[in-house]
C-alpha cells in the first residue's frame, strides 16, 4: 500500500467512528443499524481488519452519508477568496461542494424601489442573512423587516425586491445558479435603462 492509501484508510476510520459519536450512538448501535458484528465494527474502527468496499457501502448508509462523503480527500482548497463584483458592488464566493451555489456579500445604501414594476420574479432560491442594519424585503405583496442576525429565504419567482432602511445595511446571501443568473440579468438591465450622468 502506499502512504496516500494509508492516510485514506485511517482517515475513512476515524470518519466513521466521528460519525458514530457525533450521532451518539454506541458501536453496538451502529453494528445493529449496519447489520455487522459489534467486533468486526470495532476492528474496522481500529484498524485491525481491512476495509472492504462493501462494508463502507452498508457503513455509510447506516450513518447516513454517501460513500463518497466517506472517502472524500479533497481538503486542498480549504480557504477561497472573494471574487469582486464591482459592478454589482458584491463579493461572491462559490461554493466548491455545489458548484451552482454562489455565497453573496452586498451592501445596501437605498430603500427597495417604491414602483412594484421594479420588483424581479425568476427561477431559483435565495437565502441571506442582515449582517448589520436593517434591510426591507418586498415579497409579493407583503414589506418584511428584516434586522441584524434575521434570515430570510423564498423562492425567487415571488416578485422582490430588497434595500435598507435607515441607514447602510451588509447582506449574505446564498443564490441558486438561476437566482444569481436573475439577479445579474435584472442589475444589467437596470443599469442599462438608467440615464447618462
């Protein structure tokens, strides 16, 4: 074996038994869930029987994962740096595990539109969090307040619209692929009706 498998089998070990633990479960409990014995369980757990391809497939259902959660490696790229936005004033971060997911950092200076023909429907989710200040969310028919430590989160195809109240507001936000597509194809399109200066 080669030290890169060595690491991966200590590695999926301790996985499986952080699981376990974190689950509160004894290896008796998790050996039943598994349908395996409590020694082979055991020996699994310490290295003292080989890992069988098998076995991790039963293991990770009993602890309610995948397999590939179980033997993922990929911890290179840990920390990510933001990609600036600055024509839409954001900061955008991917998400690596689903690359269709984009996390969001926006600050608000103005109220939200007061034409509801302002207001965007379209495709997708949205999830965001009021960092600091207040922020007004226009949903459909409905003005919620959101305040600092507040999350909202709504299908995108209720028409919307967001901005701050009182004062300067900070966002995070988590996009769909379709909410992010939307909300830059309604910022463009704003942009480009606005007059010249």
């Amino acid at each position: 074996m080669t030290q890169d498998n060595d690491e991966l089998d200590s590695l999926v070990r301790k996985r499986i038994r952080a699981l376990r633990v974190a689950q509160g479960w004894s290896l008796e409990e998790l050996a039943t869930r598994a349908k395996v014995s409590q020694s082979t369980l055991s020996r699994i757990e310490n290295g003292q029987r080989r890992l069988a391809l098998d076995q991790l497939v039963t293991l990770a259902r009993a602890l309610d994962t995948s397999l590939d959660q179980l033997v993922e490696t990929a911890t290179d790229d840990v920390i990510s740096n933001p990609m600036i936005d600055a024509a839409h004033g954001q900061m955008r971060w991917p998400l690596k595990a689903d690359p269709g997911m984009t996390v969001i950092r926006q600050r608000l200076t103005g109220p939200p539109p007061d034409n509801p023909a302002r207001m965007r429907a379209h495709p997708g989710r949205e999830w965001l969090v009021v960092l600091s200040g207040t922020a007004i969310l226009l949903l459909g028919n409905r003005r919620l307040r959101i305040e600092t430590n507040q999350a909202a989160e709504f299908p995108t195809m209720l028409p919307h619209a967001i901005g701050a109240e009182g004062g300067p507001c900070e966002l995070l936000g988590i996009f769909d692929r379709d909410a992010r597509r939307g909300h830059q194809r309604g910022e463009d399109a704003e942009k480009a009706n606005r007059p010249a200066p």
